[in-house]
C-alpha cells in the first residue's frame, strides 16, 4: 500500500506540469511582455542577463526600486542584474551621465539611493554636473573628481553602448525590463510593478529551460 508521503510527493511531481502550464497561460507573449525581433548581445553568455532601463527623474522607477532590489537580493547565482540609464532627454542625460560618472569613481553604491531620491522624490534642479557634484560632495564624492570624470572618454563610451543598446530595444518609456537581450517588460504591458516582478521570473525561467 502507498504509504501517505510517497502519494503526497507522486502527487507534487504530477502537479509541476500543470503549474508549468498554468504559468504559461497566465503570461502572454504580445501582452504582458515583448519579444525583440533582433535580440541584444549580452555580456556574459553563462548567465541570464536581467536589464532594469531607468531615469533617476523617473517617479515609477522610484516606486519600482525596492521591489527589484528585494527580487536582486534573492536571484538565483545564474542570473546577472544590470542597471541601464536611460538617456530619452537632454535632462535625462545629464543624470545618464552622473550614473557612469559616479561607475566609474567607484562610489556607484553609495549614489544611487541619494541620486534617486534628489530627482524623483525631491525634484531637487540637478541639470548640471557642477550641481550634482555639488549634492554627491555629502555622499564623499569629490567635486572636482567627478566634473573631470563626467565627459571623460570611458564615461563617453559608456554612454554611446548604452544608448545604442536602448535605441536598439526601442525603448521609449522606464522602467522596462530587459531579459537576457530577448524579452522586454513594462509596467504597462505586465499590469503593475508586482506584476513585472512576476513576468521577469517567468521569462528567467523560461531561458534557464531553454538552455
């Protein structure tokens, strides 16, 4: 006689294609997310690249933040997290900039909280690189380090990849998600934020599948 852990495990194992394909129905590709006709080179072929394209300025990014952070914290080892600043303005960027800038000093970790919160937040008028260096000085960051640094050549060249690579996703719009160079997903098309959450996780799966 089956005993009562083997019928509850035989059962589990017979439900994962079910979950599967419930999945599946829930998360249409052409509705909730996008797949790219000309998919992106991503950096390294042994991860799943999972993109976020964002605007500091940006008040759904702002919201958005610690529900990806929290989803970052907790991905699996075979998933790589980027972040990609979006630059759909002249305003946009300056702030563009900033995110490389502050890269390339070495400081990105302690900026990024206080560059989001300045602009989305506060709407504090940091259009320039003397302001922003003036507002990063509080968070340890040398003024005269990062004037210098925001038009160098490495943070030039950052700029161009970058914008090569949201032109290329015809991307007009942040937050978007971009996973593993194939899949776009928005707010708008997911439903909401948790939804995006959702539909990331699907589609990393769905590579991880596939590979």
């Amino acid at each position: 006689m089956m005993s009562k852990f083997l019928k509850v495990w035989v059962c589990a194992f017979l439900m994962l294609p079910l979950v599967a394909f419930a999945q599946e129905g829930r998360w249409q590709e052409g509705t909730h997310y996008e797949k790219m006709s000309t998919p992106l080179p991503t950096g390294n072929p042994e991860k799943i690249e999972v993109t976020e394209v964002f605007w500091y300025g940006c008040p759904h990014c702002y919201d958005f933040k610690p529900l990806i952070e929290e989803w970052e914290k907790n991905a699996a080892d075979d998933v790589e997290f980027i972040l990609l600043p979006a630059a759909l303005g002249s305003s946009w960027e300056t702030h563009a900039r900033a995110f490389y800038t502050t890269q390339a000093l070495g400081v990105l970790d302690e900026t990024h909280s206080p560059m989001f919160d300045a602009l989305a937040r506060d709407r504090k008028p940091l259009n320039t690189p003397e302001r922003i260096a003036d507002y990063l000085a509080d968070y340890g960051v040398d003024k005269e380090k990062f004037i210098k640094t925001f038009d160098s050549f490495g943070v030039n060249a950052k700029m161009q990849q970058a914008q090569s690579k949201v032109r290329a996703a015809r991307i007009t719009g942040v937050p978007t998600m971009v996973v593993n160079g194939k899949y776009k997903v928005s707010a708008s098309m997911a439903g909401n934020h948790e939804n995006m959450i959702e539909v990331i996780d699907y589609l990393v799966e769905k590579e991880r599948s596939a590979n």
